[in-house]
C-alpha cells in the first residue's frame, strides 16, 4: 500500500519533468548560442577599437610622407630651373650638378614607391574595416531575430498543424524559421522531414530528396531517419533515377528490416519488378 502511495505521488513529477525537459534543453541552448553572438560581438569591437587606433597612426605618417614628397619635388623643380639658368656659362660645374639632381630625382622615385605601397596597405586596412563592420551589423541582425523568435515547441507545433490543416506555404515557413533558429535540436531533423514531405506533393522532387538527406546525414538517430530514407528513394524514382533510388530503398530494408517502412520499401520494388535483396 505504501509503495503504491509513493508511485502515486512521484508520477505527477516524473511527467512534469518529462514535458520540461525538452523546452528546458531549447532554452539552454539559445542561452549559449546568445552567448556566443555576445562574445564575439565583443571580440569584434575589441578588433575595430585597435584597428582604428593603427590606421589612425598610418593616415598621420601618409600625409607627412605626401608633403615630404611634395616639398622634395618643389624643391627639385626650383633647383632645376636655376641649373638650367647657370648652364650656359659653367660647363663642367652645371653637369656635376645634374648628376646631382638626377641622384635626387632616383631617390624621390624610391619614395613615391614606398609611399604607393603604404596607400594601398591603408586601402586594404578601410577595405577590412568595412568588412569587419558588416560582420558585425550581420551579427547584431542574427541576435535580434534569435530574440524576437518565438519558443521552439510553440514554432514547431504551429508548423505541423498548419502541415496537417493543408496550409502549406505557412508550414513551409514555419518549419524553414525553426530550423534557422533551432539548427542543433532533434525537433530540427523532423523540420526538415516535413519540409520534405511539402516538396515531394508539391513535385519538387529534387528538393526533396535534399531535404530527407538532411534528415539522414545529420539526425541518423532521428525518428524521422526511416521515413526519410523510405521518402528518399521514392523522390529518386520519381526523378527517373532508378539505381539510386532502388540502391536507397535496399539500404533502408537493411538497416530497418521489421519496419513499417521496410514493408513499404519491399513493395515498392516488387512493383517495379526488382529484388530487396539485390541477388
């Protein structure tokens, strides 16, 4: 009697921890993906604060370079219109110093190179700013619709109603936004299953068949894994590519022999006039 007065009490527990569990899991995970978006916000604020410091110190030597240069040329414009000057009377001193000014004018070229090199080190420093600012506004974009997302289970459950009510542009939406928002949890696989099963009455076969790989590369464990394999190969024979859609429809009936989708396989292909077994 006792023992049935403690199972009676610890039942209502157990099922409400039961239906906590897996909302429990979702939160967590969205905690660690918002986490995750605020560290690297702050990695990447840290980035630009020390870049803008450096291409602060960069710009100041550029323009002192570039009024160097043009105080050089200046220079070198002026003395070579006063040699031109002295030229016609001092023979041997004027070509002394035309090969001065022509030492100059190789060293000014030097410099011109130099400063092209540091202009374009600085273009590529805006350039990567640039696209280190629009990582970050693509970032920021991310966290504001993690925020404004509604609850894994309300999403999900709102896509397979409408899946089941015949809505299906607003399902295709609504299981499409659960796997953008919630990629990682095993709800995601069974997304992409309908999403799958949309496409295939919808004759996208094609689309389909990547929708069910989906299912069965990442969510092997899933209970979708079966239905999608089964799918799979029915959208392959649709698209008129018999092997592999046989060759999905054998896999399935050996991994999942007593299964119900094993009992659909094996009549599929005895339709088609093809052995399960592959002999």
């Amino acid at each position: 009697m006792k023992t049935y007065r403690s199972s009676a009490l610890v039942a209502p527990f157990l099922i409400l921890w039961l239906s906590v569990a897996p909302a429990f899991g979702a939160n967590k995970e969205m905690v660690q993906l918002q986490t995750q978006v605020q560290q690297l916000q702050e990695q990447m604020t840290a980035m630009q604060r020390s870049f803008d410091e450096r291409m602060g110190v960069m710009k100041n030597l550029v323009e002192k370079d570039t009024d160097t240069v043009n105080k050089l040329a200046t220079a070198l414009n002026n003395l070579q219109t006063t040699l031109q000057k002295q030229q016609e009377g001092e023979g041997t001193k004027g070509d002394q110093l035309s090969g001065q000014i022509q030492a100059l004018n190789d060293t000014m070229d030097e410099i011109k190179v130099r400063l092209a090199k540091v202009t374009k080190q600085l273009e590529d420093m805006q350039s990567a700013q640039q696209s280190y600012a629009a990582q970050q506004a693509t970032t920021q974009a991310q966290q504001k619709q993690m925020e404004s997302a509604p609850p894994p289970d309300v999403l999900y459950n709102n896509g397979l109603r409408d899946y089941n009510g015949g809505k299906n542009d607003l399902a295709t939406q609504e299981f499409s936004d659960y796997i953008k928002f919630y990629p990682n949890t095993d709800l995601a696989g069974n997304s992409y299953y309908y999403l799958g099963e949309l496409q295939f009455k919808q004759a996208n076969y094609q689309q389909a068949v990547q929708s069910y790989e989906q299912v069965l590369q990442n969510f092997p464990s899933g209970n979708k894994a079966a239905s999608a394999q089964l799918k799979k190969g029915f959208a392959l024979l649709e698209l008129g590519k018999q092997d592999e859609g046989v060759s999905e429809l054998r896999h399935l009936i050996q991994r999942y022999p007593h299964s119900p989708e094993a009992l659909q396989a094996r009549e599929r292909l005895r339709k088609a006039g093809v052995s399960s077994s592959g002999r």
